[in-house]
C-alpha cells in the first residue's frame, strides 16, 4: 500500500475506532469458530473442542492491542486520551483555568500584536520580485532637498546625477530614482469631484527595476520620462483601482491632478504599496512631471538641486562590496565633472574626497517610519516578553499548587502501575493545551490590537497605510512562544507533582502542607514575578516622567485656540506671480473679518513640520567655525507672530510697505541674536542666505521675536529667521488662525470665506496647533501608555497570582492555623503569620529587581545611540530615583493587597472546626 493509502487507512482506524473494534471482534469469533468446529470434527466434546480452540488461538487482549498497534497510530490515540483527560481536569478547575487563560491571552496577544506592528514596519521585505538584489544609495534619512557640493555620506541626489550615474554604471541591471517628498493633491477622476489623492514622482525606471507588473495596462517606461512636461500619464494604485470598483475600463481614461489631465496607462499589482513603507499611494507619475504637480518643488535641470532616493538592482553575481566600490568611483568621478569648476579650491576638492555613497540594502524599502519607530518598537516588544515571562511564572504556581493538591490522586496512578514519564507527558498535555487555549484567545486580542496601536502612534488621526493583521510569519512567530511558553510553566509543574513520597501522599489529609509557598520553587516563581514586575514599573515610572516633562516643555508659542487649516492654492491655477500674492493677501484680510477669528496668517511652516536651512553671511562679522552653523528659516504672513503668539521683543514686525519691490526684511530669534550680536540689538543689522559675502548686506534685520520651538520639543534653542511671505512669493500649505469661542463654528466660518474669496481653493485638513505639538511627541506618548498599560497588567498578574496561592496557602493550613489559634494565638498574630511571608518574598524580589533595573538601564544608556535615546527620554536618566522608588512602593503595596485578604479569611478560622478537618 502507498504511503497516502496507508496514513489514510490509519486515520480511518483513529476516526472509526468502534467500527474497527466491532470487525476485529467479528474476525476473532470466526476465526475461533472455525477452529472449535475443526475440533468437533476431529472428534472432540463440544466443550474440548471450545478450549483447545481457546489454546491454539491465543491471548486474545494481546492480539486485540497488537492489531491496535499494527493498524493505528499509539502515541496519538494516546495524546488525544491525555487530551481528553486533561480538557475534563482543567473544566472541573475554571477558576485557575479561567486566570490562566486570561493570562496567556494578554501575554500572548500582547507579544503578537506587537510583533505584527514591528514586523511591517522594521523586518518586511517588498512585494517584489528578488527584492535581497536592491540596494539604496544612502541610508534614506534625509527628506526633501539638498544643495551644495557633497562632503560626506550623501542620501539625496538630484536628477541630472541619476541620468549620469545610470549611463555610467556597469555593476547595475537598473537604477530609479523617487522623489524624497510624496506629493499631496486633489484628483478628479473622470470629471468626479475632487478628492485628495497621494502621488509618487518616479523615474520611467521605477516598476522594471523594482520587478512590479501591471494587472492591466502597461508601467511607466522611460519615454514618459525624457524631458520635462512630456510624460501627462499616470499608474494607478490596486487599493486605488478598487475603490473605484476595479473597472477594466479605466485604462484610457483622465485622472485630473491639480491643473493637469493625467492617462491612466495601468494598475499595479495587487499589494504594491510603492518602495516606502508606511506610504502608500494612489498614483505614479513620472518625474517630468514634477513641475506640473508641484510648482515650487521643479529642480529637473539643477544639479544642485538634490531630492531624489536612488534604488539600484545589483547584475546577478556582483557582491554588495564591488558594487560599493565602483558606485563611489562613479559617483566621485561626476561630482568632479560636473561639480566642479575648473579651478576647485582646495576646500571643494577635501570635501570631494570626503563624499560617498553608502550602499545599503533595499529589501525592505525605505521608511521614515522605520527610523522613527524603531527604538519604540524595540522597547515594547521587550516590555511584552517580560509580561508574558511574569504570566508564564503566575500559572506555573499555580499549577504547582494544583499539582500538590493531586498528590494523592498521582501517588495512587503510580501505585497502580503509572510510570513517572507517562504522567509528567499527561501534565504537560494539560500545559499545552492551556497554552493553546491561551494564543487562540491571543490571536484574537492581536487581530484588533494592531489597528489599535497605528491609531494611538498616528499623526493628526491619520494611521500609517500598513497591514498588521497577523500573516503566515506573525503566527509562526506565535506558534513558536506558545510552545516556549507551554515549556515555561508546564515542565516544572509537572517534574514536582510526579515525584511524591507515595506513603505521606497516600495518607494526606487536608491539614498536611504542600502548598507552593512552603517549597524553594515556589517561593522563587514569587521572587521572579515580583523583581520583574518591579522593572516594568521603573520602565513605565521612568517614561511617564519623561512625557510630562517634555509636554511642560515651554513652547515659546501659545499653542491654544489656534486651529491650522491645510489649503491647496495650486488647485486655483494660478501661476507663482502677482495674482497668487493678491489671493493669499484677500484670503488673510478676509478670514480676519470672521467673527471669533483674532488673527490668520500664511506660513512655509508650523511646528514640527520640516525646515529649511542654510548658510549665513553677517555684514561685519566674520565668519567662523562657531558661527558657522545653519540657520532656519520660515516665510509667514504679517500677523503670524500674533497668530501664533510670538512677542516682538525689538524693532518691528512685517507691514505692508515690505512688497516684492520694497527692501528685503527678516526678523531673527533672540538665539541668532545672541550668536552674532552678544551684548547687544540685531535690529538694523543685515545679513544674506549662503556663504557669499558679496550678498551679506541683502537683508535687513528690523525686529527681534522671542525663541521658539522649531522642530521638535525637545530642541535647543535654535538660530531662526522670518521672511515676509509679501516678498517670498510661494504656494503655501499653512493657514494659521488664532480664535475664540466655538472652534466648530469658527471652522466653518473660515471655510466659507475662503470659498468666497476663490471657490477653487481646497481646504483638505483641519487641525489643532495643540495636536500638532501633541503629536511630535507621539512616541513617547505610545511608550509612556503602552508601558504604563502593560506593567499594571504585570502587577495585576502577579497580585492574581500571590492571592490566589496565598488563599491556597491558607487552605492547606487550615488545621495549623486551628492549632495556633486553640494554643492562644490571636486574629492579629495569624493575620500578621500571613503578611509577613509574603512581605518577606516581596521584599526579596525587590532586592533582585532593583539592581536588574539598574543593569538593564546602563546596558540601554551604554548600547543605544544616545540621540535615539533622547528622543524617548527627556529630562531625566536612565537610572532615575524617583521612578525606581515609585516602583518599589507600588509592588510593596499590592503584595500587601494581595497578602490581605487570605490573612484576614486566615484569622477568622473557627477553631473547633478546624481541628475536626481532616
């Protein structure tokens, strides 16, 4: 018989057990029959002929076990009898299974969800084909543009170096570039209303160097992108296409963005996301289309102009170090070509030899995201493990004190002939089986936890594009610490309960003491859960503390009752001249007429959203390695600083006498104050943007606004500077207005008078200065309640756990507990009998946990990159005081809880009645 037939003959004997019991049966009598008939024709007496069939036969229970053996499968009839054994023990227990479950699922879940976020976000390779032969130029840290000579580790490159570059290179089948920024606009398709869509700016290389087909229709090619405005078509995403109800005829037909009619030529396939994780975009244009998309954002012909991610494959059977070093060949032979002049100074040819390109491989895509969320990620996935280590420790006590409580139960198996590995096989049945229970439950908790946790870590309400839902290697994963966890709590369990001295066993009575306290593991699961719970709330403590440190954080703005309105201008049509600037001039005059609004203005930037830095030259001050640092620059209305309440500390702010033909203004921050006039007023003092100081008298200083946050919260005060946007003419994103009453109200009113100043512009967000600023600290907010969360979870379990082992405890104890009380003990000494153990284990964890805490602190200090480590922690250490003392009480505390009420039932013991328990 072939292998299939004879695993399905098997299974057949395992599902039909009693068929195959009845037929055997069935055989056996024949077979007997037979036999005595051949006796009788022999002559024999029916009852002879009866035995001496009987004799030749054989030992009928042992043909009936080895036709069992032959025909079946042993170990598995076996494991579903234990199974069942143990499912029927675990129900006539639901209060331990019901904690037990509950604290696998928590810890399991917890693991799982976590894990399926850090999954998509840090270990994911890209939906393509051969995606380990991609490699990026650079490390991708860098977002937007960059200008000036390349003099160290480079990520951005500008369009006229990729068109180089990939004529050049010999160790790549292709190169791609991708625009640094995606684009936000609004879209109609087929002439439908406007919606905000999202577009990536890509070379005509993008899809056949990453290996992403089409489902229909074509990719873009190269010609779309040969030369500026000539590549009007677009690639549609499948999340896209299936919104719009994936009709086949949307090839052909125009999708409008912004002023531009685009083609769709064809739809991705299924699950492209694009190259950068936690994006995902509706549309891939090519990059001769960038000026259509963005008018502001147009460097194709400027190779100054660098803001493009490079993407290469690797030809098959070329090293990542070969192609390294040709990469950095090339890549130094055309900055010298094309960079330099033909007299380079001997600064640009230093910082020539400086520069090189770091090639990093691209599997995974690239993401800001990844670089966010990395450190957090890291740190709640070991929060997890050590909650799921404390549940594990929680349920093996009490499985200790299950095991002790079936002492007889398995000192009489084994006298009965149980061997010792039988039973411990039996135990751990019973393990896994909770095990199992608990991951179902886990997966479940997973399943919703990680849309949860993108929404809690998302940026104006706004969760990332990814997929946490656990996939095939996030169960693996899950599979993988079931069994772990199954091994944790089960082995030791089931070790201890099947070695009983069988003669005290057989003769227990209730008064005999065998609970889990009263032996070194127990007591040492008790310990463990305590020092690691006690490092989860220093962890917790010390983040807690860092978030409300960093929130009180003095913004130097007025972040309340300023809502900020998204607005694209571009969807007007209107070019970058004097009709933009008479647009935006009657949008602000016109919004400051709205009841409830106290002041608007435009802006290139709020808080925390980019910058923009550059060189300075200061007329008569010399420029030197201290003051040599960039400055940011901002470009806002006349009326920004009362809008967002900057005080003008000196001099004046913008009015509108600084027109286009006017003199060049700017007001600087107290920090460029103090960097380049210390001791005294920056007013009427002029500088110019670059290194030039030809241009050093360009701009008039004519006020001085108090320091502000710029980028981040947790920023040193900064050099800033303020552009009037009057003569810095742009489309800007920003609209600021400071109000007072009803904030819906007032958002409706604004809207409504920017329609009435030009319909066309689009109003695509609304949000609150104050969010924007809760949100640049997302981070910490996630880890700060993510940790908060699952450390009162660990005390929780390990308050469970001494409760219910202490009551257990208590219990078994009953008879001693009547013996003191008979001999003159009080309710108080019995009470304090009961806490003073527990306070004695508790304070034994805390003298493990708190030098596990600090080790684990200085190890993170010493190994991590102290600026990621800053991003998560502000204004306190890692070996804070105060949050390890907090720590401590609380666990002090909840031991005592938990020690409480078994000592109180304790003390309340009847005496008369427990000397008669036996």
């Amino acid at each position: 018989m072939s292998f299939p037939g004879e695993i399905w003959r098997r299974l057949q004997m395992l599902l039909h057990r009693g068929r195959f019991n009845q037929e055997m049966e069935e055989e056996m009598r024949l077979h007997l029959e037979l036999r005595r008939q051949q006796q009788m024709a022999a002559g024999a007496a029916p009852d002879e002929a009866r035995c001496a069939a009987l004799r030749r036969f054989g030992n009928a229970t042992r043909i009936r076990e080895q036709s069992r053996t032959a025909w079946g499968w042993d170990w598995l009839e076996s494991l579903l009898q234990d199974a069942g054994y143990g499912l029927r023990g675990l129900l006539r227990s639901p209060g331990l299974t019901t904690v037990a479950l509950l604290s696998l699922a928590l810890g399991i879940g917890a693991n799982t969800a976590i894990f399926s976020l850090l999954d998509a976000v840090l270990l994911r390779s890209l939906p393509v084909a051969d995606a380990q032969q991609l490699v990026l130029f650079g490390h991708g840290r860098w977002v937007g543009s960059m200008s000036g000579l390349p003099n160290r580790s480079w990520d951005l490159f500008s369009y006229p170096f990729y068109r180089a570059f990939s004529r050049e290179t010999n160790v790549f089948s292709g190169v791609t570039a991708i625009n640094s920024i995606e684009m936000g606009a609004h879209a109609s398709f087929a002439g439908g209303a406007l919606q905000l869509a999202r577009a990536d700016l890509v070379s005509g290389t993008y899809f056949s160097v990453l290996g992403v087909h089409p489902i229909l229709g074509r990719t873009l090619t190269e010609d779309d992108d040969r030369a500026p405005g000539t590549g009007p078509v677009a690639v549609a995403s499948y999340a896209w296409w299936t919104r719009h109800g994936r009709d086949p005829a949307v090839l052909g037909k125009t999708v409008r963005i912004e002023s531009t009619n685009y083609t769709v030529v064809g739809v991705a396939q299924p699950g492209f996301f694009g190259a950068t994780v936690g994006q995902s975009p509706d549309f891939w244009i090519p990059l001769s289309m960038e000026k259509e998309i963005s008018p502001g954002w147009n460097g194709l012909d400027d190779k100054d102009f660098q803001s493009l991610y490079l993407i290469a494959r690797r030809k098959p059977g070329i090293p990542l170090a070969q192609a390294a070093t040709s990469t950095n060949l090339l890549f130094r032979q055309i900055i010298r070509s094309e960079y330099l002049g033909a007299n380079p100074s001997p600064k640009e040819l230093q910082d020539v030899q400086r520069a090189q390109i770091d090639l990093t491989p691209a599997a995974r895509g690239l993401s800001q995201l990844r670089l966010q969320m990395s450190l957090p990620l890291e740190i709640l996935m070991t929060v997890v493990g050590l909650v799921l280590l404390i549940a594990c420790a929680n349920i093996a006590n009490l499985l200790l004190a299950r095991g002790a409580a079936r002492s007889r139960e398995i000192a009489i198996r084994m006298a009965l002939g149980a061997t010792r590995a039988r039973l411990v096989r039996q135990l751990l049945t019973e393990s896994s089986l909770l095990a199992g229970a608990g991951a179902l439950l886990g997966v479940g908790l997973a399943w919703r936890a990680g849309a949860l946790l993108l929404r809690l870590g998302a940026r104006h309400g706004e969760p990332a594009p990814l997929d946490v839902a656990p996939d095939g290697r996030v169960l693996l994963f899950t599979l993988a610490i079931t069994g772990v966890t199954a091994i944790s709590f089960g082995v030791a369990p089931a070790l201890r309960a099947t070695r009983p001295a069988m003669a005290s066993s057989l003769k227990e009575g209730r008064g005999t003491i065998g609970a889990p306290l009263r032996n070194r593991l127990g007591r040492g699961l008790i310990v463990a859960q305590i020092a690691l719970s006690l490092v989860l709330l220093a962890g917790a403590g010390l983040f807690v503390r860092s978030l409300v440190k960093i929130a009180g954080v003095d913004t130097g703005f007025d972040k309340h009752n300023v809502l900020i309105f998204g607005l694209d201008e571009y969807a007007t049509g209107l070019a970058q001249d004097e009709r933009l600037n008479n647009l935006q001039q009657q949008i602000e005059d016109r919004v400051q007429t709205v009841p409830g609004v106290r002041a608007a203005s435009f802006s290139m930037f709020t808080f925390n959203e980019g910058e923009w830095s550059d060189d300075i030259t200061v007329q008569g001050v010399p420029r030197t390695t201290e003051n040599s640092e960039d400055v940011l620059y901002n470009v806002v209305g006349a009326r920004f600083f009362s809008t967002f309440g900057l005080p003008i500390l000196a001099g004046r702010g913008f009015t509108a006498q600084d027109t286009p033909h006017a003199p060049q203004v700017a007001l600087v921050n107290e920090a460029m104050q103090r960097r380049y006039f210390p001791g005294g007023s920056a007013v009427g003092h002029r500088f110019g943007l670059g290194n030039d100081p030809a241009h050093s008298g360009d701009i008039e200083i004519i006020g001085v606004v108090k320091d502000a946050k710029y980028v981040t919260l947790s920023e040193q005060p900064q050099m800033v500077a303020y552009f009037p946007w009057t003569q810095h003419l742009q489309y800007f994103s920003n609209f600021s207005v400071r109000y007072q009453g009803d904030p819906r109200a007032v958002t409706a009113a604004v809207r409504q008078a920017i329609a009435s100043v030009n319909h066309h512009v689009v109003v695509s967000s609304v949000y609150t200065l104050a969010d924007q600023v809760d949100s640049s600290i997302g981070n910490q907010q996630l880890i700060a309640q993510l940790s908060t969360f699952f450390s009162l979870l660990a005390t929780f379990l390990v308050c469970v756990g001494i409760y219910g082992l202490m009551s257990y405890a208590v219990a078994r104890r009953t008879n001693e507990i009547g013996v003191r009380m008979a001999l003159g003990a009080g309710r108080s000494d019995v009470q304090w009998m009961v806490i003073r153990e527990i306070l004695a284990l508790a304070a034994a964890g805390l003298l493990f946990g708190i030098p596990v805490a600090l080790l684990g602190a200085n190890l993170v200090a010493k190994l991590e990159d102290p600026h990621l480590l800053s991003r998560i922690l502000f204004g306190v250490g890692p070996n804070d005081p105060v949050s390890l003392a907090a720590g401590g009480f609380l666990m002090l505390a909840v031991a005592a809880l938990a020690g409480y009420l078994p000592a109180r039932r304790a003390s309340r013991v009847n005496p008369v009645e427990a000397l008669r328990t036996e």
